[in-house]
C-alpha cells in the first residue's frame, strides 16, 4: 500500500546532518519550515513530532478547552477526533458527504451551538474539504482546524477564483509525515501551518515548552520539536512532492479510466475545481471482503478504511452520539477499499491492478 521514496540525496543529506552533530534545533529544522510555507503558501510553518501531536498543539494554540464543544467527523483516523478528547473538550460528531468523505457543511451548520469553538476539517484521503466550510467558519467565528495529514500537495479553487493548496485552507493546518504519507521524513515527523499571525508565534513557542526566544516559559507547551536528521529528509522528499503528486494522479486517472464499465466497483470522485492529492485511491464495493480476497490472490494488497468510524470506538463509550448513526459514515465505512496509488507504483505493477480490477466480477 505504501513504499516511501528513499534516494541518494536524502541518504546524504541525512548523513550530512548527523555528520554535523547538530542534531537538533538546528538550520534543517527552521530551512524546512521556510520551504513547507513557502510551498503551502502560508505565513509560517513549523516542523513537529507527528500529525496527533500537531492536531493537539492547534486545539491548544485556539484556546479550546473544558466545556468547548468542536465539530469533527467521525469518518476518519482516530487522532483528528481524540486530540479533542486530550484538551478535555467534547468532539461532536458530523456526517460526511456521499461523494467525497469530508465533512457535509449543512450538517456541520445544523451542529452549531454556543459552545461551538472550533471545527477540525479533514482532507480525507487527500481530497479537500469544501470551499464552503471555510466560507461557513469563517461566517460563524469558528476556528478551522485543518487536518491535511492525508493531504500534501492538495489543492481547491474557491470561488473568487483563488487557489489554496492544503496547509492554506484553515485557521491552523497539521501534517503527517508517517512513512505511508505522500511524503515523509525517514520516521515520525509532522507540520503546523498557519495563515494568522496571531498564531505564528505561539504556534513556534508550544513545540518547544511554551518558551519565548529569552526562554521564559509562558504558555503551556511540550517537547514537540522534529529532530535535525528528519528535517532535512523531508526538505528532499518536498522538492520531488509535485512530481510525486503527478503520478499518484495518473495512477488514480488509470484506475478510474478502467472502472468505468465496471458492473459493480465503483471509481472515487474529484470534487469540482479541486486537484485531488490521492493519499488513498477507494474503490465502492458492497462486497469489500470478497475483493480484497480476489486482489490477495493476484498478490495485491488492499485495506478497508475506516471500518469503525471514530464515534463507534471504544474511547467514546460514555459519549451521547456512542450508539448513534451517522448514515454517509456508516455507508464508506461499508463499502471502501482502498488499493496501492502511490508514486513509487511501477507502471507493471499499475497494470497488474487494473488487470485485477476488470477480472473482480
Ligand atoms: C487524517 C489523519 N489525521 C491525523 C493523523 C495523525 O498523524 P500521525 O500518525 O503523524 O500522528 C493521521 C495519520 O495517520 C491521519 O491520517
């Protein structure tokens, strides 16, 4: 499903790094955050230990808290609905869209009450979240909390014609670099973005125990920093990101092109005026268990995601939504499989799949 790209340049700058003996708070960390908001084309970024540590660190930096309530999907990895639970704030559960995962903006308006402070929207699978939640966040005095840990490299046209590249779709954005994501750091490794200036330097401070630059500890903070070594994997992998994102794309284009007829799989969709980052390619089936069996045979691997929707886990036994049902979750949580999209795929190997997809019958 996954085959992080490991090429001379990042073995030799990571080598490089650890020759240095700076190995932490260092060029390499403080060059990659200049390059990630540069590409994101955002105020400021800043390089941290992982994606849970970011969605927590953001949660933290908006002032949500005890007795706060924030929108979340449930269709999604754990971390983008438990870091709410970790700030002791309570994560009110909203349904997807049919078409594209992400949250459905009229029932994230129908959600809203006094004590809504935030939403965390989530690009799922790489595909980004509407236009519209922003415009209703924004309309609401709601912070966005993007959660792009699936979604390097993604990118959504709004309507005044504006392109925004993932990272630059919220109030604060949280990256993954998990060895399976669109790129990575050689281990744990994650980003905080931001488009507020207000947030920058807090944002900088809570990786780093809440210090200020004279190192008076002045907001709650934590040892969230990525190492030297990471940071100068990951300024590699981002300048080969766009190209890596073409091949996903054409991967996903040649997946797609092959399901059309199909009687029964059904292709993913592309939200209009969105260019699509292919994190995961899901194809619909009512019979999951039985395609992944068919693909296992041929040697192809393939995961079901996600089968438990977040408010269905044991963590939020005692939530009031814990037997609830969200009918769009519960339909994906029934119905994806996600198959190998990603660059590192040999144009062998592609045609393998799409062999396998037109003999599922
Ligand atoms: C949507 C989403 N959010 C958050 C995370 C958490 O990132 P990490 O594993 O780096 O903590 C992930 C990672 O799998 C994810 O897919």
């Amino acid at each position: 499903m996954a085959r992080p790209s490991w090429e001379k340049q990042m073995r030799d700058a990571a080598l490089a790094t650890l020759d240095s003996k700076q190995w932490v708070k260092g060029t390499q960390v403080a060059g990659f955050g200049k390059e990630f908001a540069d590409y994101c084309g955002v105020l400021g970024a800043t390089p941290c230990q992982n994606g849970s540590s970011a969605l927590w660190a953001a949660l933290r930096i908006a002032g949500i808290g005890p007795g706060d309530e924030v929108i979340v999907p449930s269709f999604t990895f754990i971390s983008s609905t438990t870091c709410v639970l970790l700030v002791g704030a309570k994560p009110v559960f909203v349904d997807i869209e049919p078409d594209y995962y992400c949250l459905d903006v009229q029932k994230v308006k129908q959600s809203i009450t006094t004590d809504t402070k935030a939403v965390i929207g989530v690009h799922l699978f790489g595909q980004t979240y509407s236009s519209e939640l922003v415009e209703l966040c924004r309309k609401e005095n709601l912070v966005l909390i993007e959660d792009a840990a699936q979604a390097h490299g993604a990118r959504q046209t709004f309507a005044n014609g504006d392109e925004r590249i993932a990272g630059a779709m919220g109030d604060i954005g949280c990256f993954s670099f998990f060895p399976s994501k669109n790129m990575a750091v050689g281990g744990e490794g994650g980003m905080l973005t931001t488009t507020k200036p207000q947030f920058q330097d807090r944002i900088v401070g809570i990786t780093n125990h809440g210090r200020s630059p004279d190192l008076e500890a002045i907001q709650l903070g934590s040892n969230l920093r990525m190492s030297e070594v990471s940071a100068s994997i990951g300024r590699i992998q981002l300048h080969s990101l766009d190209k890596w994102l073409e091949l996903r794309r054409h991967n996903a284009a040649e997946f797609t092109k092959a399901l059309m007829t199909h009687p029964t799989l059904t292709a993913p969709k592309i939200r209009p005026k969105s260019k699509h980052a292919w994190h995961q390619y899901c194809v619909q089936t009512t019979e999951p268990d039985r395609f992944i069996s068919h693909l296992d045979v041929l040697g192809i691997d393939a995961r079901r995601y996600y089968t438990i929707p977040c408010h269905r886990q044991q963590v939020y036994i005692e939530h009031p939504q814990y037997n609830s049902t969200l009918v769009n979750t519960n339909k994906a949580a029934n119905t994806l499989v996600a198959i190998p999209v990603m660059h590192e795929l040999t144009e062998s190997e592609r045609n393998r799949i799409i062999a396998a997809l037109v003999s599922f019958k």
